[in-house]
C-alpha cells in the first residue's frame, strides 16, 4: 500500500460472484482503472474461491485483489479455515479482518480480529482493519468507545513499525446495505477520532476509509473530507459502472487535495 495518504477504494464482493459474471466485472474494473489518476488504488476482495480468477484476470492491470478474511492460525487441522500464506499463494496483497458481519455472525472477538491481524501482516498482506458501532449504540453516545475498543484491541498487539502497514476501516453497521450512509460530517468525526489513536500509534498516515451505503451519488463528498482516505464498498462493487464512478470520484478528489 501506498506510504502517502492516496486515496484506496476497495471493493468487498461479499459472499456474490459466478465466473461468467466474475470476468465481466474484473474486467471492466481493470480497464477503467487504467485511466485513474496514480495516486488512487483500487482493489477488490473476493470470495476464496475466485482468488486464482481474481489473479489471472487482474495481474497485468493496476487493480490489486484479496480475500474477505483469514484463519487466525497460519497451518493445522483446523477444517473449513483458509490460512493467510494460502491467500499469498494466489497474489493477493489485501485482506479484510474484522468485518461487522464476521464479528456478529461469527461471533468473532476484538481479541481474535487483533490475532488474525496480526497474521495478515506476517504474511507480508495489507489488512484491512473494519470497525463500526450499532444504531443502538450511537443513540447511546457510545460510538466513540466502541470503535475506539476495537482499533485498540488491534493497535495493543502490534508495534509501530507494524501499525503502519495496516489500513483501517470505518464502516458504522447500521448504513451498511441499508442505503442509509453517514453524513459526511458524521464519517469525518469518527475517521477524526480514530486518526488520533493512530497518531497515537505513530501511524499517523494509515489510510482510513469509510464504509456504508457509499454510492456514486455521495462518493466525492465522503472522500473530499481530511480524514477519508477513500472507501471500503459492498454492494456497489457488484456493479462496475457504480464501483468505476466511485473510483472516478476518489480520483477527481485526488487531483484537487
């Protein structure tokens, strides 16, 4: 990933995908990317079975690619688990940890998300850090202390020279697929508040992106915010002209900062 603050938008298929369909969407992803400006990484996380599709029809492109998730143990019998070193084997440099839906389904700890953190980067992988609060508890005032628990959980089991190589998204799960995305100004608060835990930190220029309900409508005004380094997107990533514009919009902001 990249050492300044450009501007990452990432696609998260989610658990969506067919080959045929797969080829078409790679493809055209790839070549819109071709036309961005330098400083805006684009990059999808695809579903482990279309990793090896993923590497073939991405590789001669700018478009990186990764997996949705990884084993918080790197080999052993443990049946059904992917191990980062495996996602390695298939060029990927992206992988998401800590996604809402594997926290709440998963029931998956900020302790096992720090672990599986800490895996991702032993395996020389960019992770890509999810946190985000309910409704319940942002009515509740509590959206800071929960995003702040979960990054922290992260940041107390790697050393700074590791905490730079993350990325970090924020992705409040009451917009995500709902269609009801934060405010600009909401995103910007809380990407400020976790900006100084990375300060904190000594990775002070972390990527941080937004996730929730971003869409080619409210792209450039979420990225045109100090501390939205770009986005973490679902459902539009499905779509390519939705996740190019998103692109584009990442890339127009890119050019003005």
């Amino acid at each position: 990933m990249p050492k300044q603050r450009a501007k990452v938008v990432v696609g998260n298929w989610k658990m969506h995908g067919r080959l045929a369909d797969n080829a078409v969407l790679l493809k055209a992803v790839a070549q819109g990317a071709a036309d961005l400006p330098e400083n805006v990484l684009v990059g999808v996380c695809v579903p482990f079975p279309y990793l090896a599709q993923a590497q073939a029809l991405l590789a001669d492109s700018r478009v990186v690619w990764g997996a949705q998730d990884v084993s918080a143990h790197t080999e052993g019998a443990y049946t059904g688990e992917v191990a980062a070193p495996m996602v390695v084997d298939y060029g990927a440099s992206l992988a998401i940890v800590g996604h809402s839906e594997r926290r709440n389904y998963h029931g998956e700890s900020v302790e096992l998300v720090a672990v599986k953190t800490q895996r991702v980067l032993e395996a020389g992988l960019t992770p890509i850090v999810c946190v985000g609060e309910t409704l319940e508890q942002r009515d509740a005032g509590e959206t800071s202390q929960v995003v702040g628990t979960q990054l922290d959980a992260v940041l107390a089991k790697l050393s700074p020279q590791e905490a730079v190589r993350i990325v970090v998204a924020y992705e409040p799960i009451w917009a995500i697929g709902t269609g009801e995305s934060a405010t600009s100004q909401q995103a910007q608060e809380v990407h400020a508040f976790l900006r100084g835990r990375l300060v904190a930190k000594g990775a002070p220029d972390v990527p941080l992106l937004y996730g929730g309900s971003v869409k080619p409508e409210n792209a450039e005004e979420l990225f045109r915010q100090p501390d939205i380094d770009g986005g973490l997107i679902g459902g539009a990533s499905l779509k390519y002209k939705d996740f190019l514009a998103i692109c584009e919009a990442a890339g127009a902001v890119s050019v003005t900062q």
